[in-house]
C-alpha cells in the first residue's frame, strides 16, 4: 500500500516534531547546496527551530546574499522621485563609507595612523605586510627566473650559431687549401711538359749562371805540323 497523503499542519507531538524537523532541515539545505551548484544560483538559506536555534547556508556568503537581496529589493520598491532621490543617497553613503575604509587601511599599509589600532590589529597588520612582501618577492624571484632561463636560450642559441659558423670557415679554408693545391699543381706539370722550358731534360738551367774556364792547350806531337804543312801545300 502507498503512503497516506500528509496533512501539512503542526505536529503537536515534540518528538515526531523534532524528528521532522531534522530530516527536512537537511534535505532542504542538500537542495540549496544542489541548485547553486547545478544551476550557478547565488543561494541563501536561514532556518530558525522552534527552540531559537539557527541555520543557514550560503553559495557565497550570507552577508553578500542579503546585501544583494535588500539592494534588488530596493530597486523595486523605487516608485516616485523622492524614494529614488532617498536610493541613490543611501547608494552614495556606502560608496562613500567603503572609500573612506580603504583609504584608512591604506594608510595603516603605510604604516601610518597606526594609533588607534591595539596589539591584535597590530598584528594583523603585520602578518598582512609579510604575507604581501612574501608575495611581491615570489613575483619577483619568478620574473628573474624566467629571464634568466631565457637569456641561457638566447646563449646556447648563440653557441650554437657560432660553432656553426666555425665548421663552416674551416670548411672554406680546406676547400680555399685544395683549390691552391690544384691550381698550383696544375701549373708546375704544364711548366715540366712545355717545349720552351728553360730547364733542360738533363738538369741544366739556362738561366743558371756560365762560369768559363781556360784549358791550358795539349802538347803537340812532331808529326803533326809535317802534315799541316804537307796538306796545305796539297790544297
């Protein structure tokens, strides 16, 4: 059999009522937690028990939902002029009240105006300054980093550009080298194969210098001017 119908009235019996209470409280704020997760609601929920005790839950938070619940509610109660004028005036007055609170804790980051704060706001204060200098230099460290690795790229780019262009002038001078050997090589086989060399098959230079010597003259025998004399007068 299906379950009665369930006559919505107050349960005068405490315990029933409690019980009731607490499986609806919690599937009421599992609900609220669903539809702003499934749907991106901004979602706020407040539930008072019947004994004063409160609960609540709030997408974002509970300050910002009913800010924002009395600022829309606002807009839509704006009928007339005067309650328009009576808007803005509030609107302008928490501006107002914002800047002059963030000027004031500027001024504390400042280290100024620092009188009327106790110990406890003090440190605060501190620990604020620290967590905010411990950020600024990670910032920093990671900039520097960063430069640092690229100008190692830039440098190993550039190592790398000149050992190239190191192969490539030894590469020029070998070639430059055999290109001489040919060409000069080539010219010292034409020269040994030319007709008009100056240098003779036999190793003599023409251009060498001459130097002459006198042979003293071989002694004659006496039968030779008998047969100069005898030949010429035959001639």
């Amino acid at each position: 059999m299906g379950r009665g119908k369930l006559v919505i009235r107050r349960i005068d019996n405490s315990t029933s009522r409690q019980v009731t209470f607490s499986k609806r409280r919690n599937g009421l704020l599992k609900k609220a937690r669903e539809l702003s997760i499934l749907c991106d609601a901004e979602v706020g929920l407040i539930i008072f028990s019947s004994t004063g005790r409160l609960y609540d839950y709030a997408s974002t938070s509970m300050k910002s939902v009913i800010e924002r619940y009395k600022r829309v509610k606002e807009e839509h109660q704006v009928r007339n002029p005067a309650s328009e004028v009576k808007f803005w005036q509030r609107e302008v007055a928490s501006l107002r009240q914002q800047l002059q609170y963030l000027q004031e804790y500027h001024r504390q980051l400042m280290g100024e105006e620092l009188s009327g704060l106790s110990i406890n706001d003090l440190q605060k204060l501190e620990n604020q300054l620290e967590m905010s200098l411990k950020g600024v230099r990670m910032k920093k460290d990671q900039m520097l980093s960063d430069e640092i690795k690229e100008l190692n790229h830039k440098g190993h780019l550039i190592h790398q550009e000149s050992l190239e262009l190191h192969k490539k002038l030894d590469l020029m001078c070998q070639e430059n080298t055999e290109l001489k050997n040919k060409v000069y090589g080539t010219q010292a086989n034409e020269a040994s194969r030319s007709p008009h060399t100056d240098t003779f098959n036999n190793g003599y230079d023409l251009h060498a210098p001459v130097h002459l010597q006198l042979s003293q003259p071989l002694p004659l025998k006496n039968d030779a001017p008998e047969k100069s004399m005898k030949l010429g007068l035959q001639l």
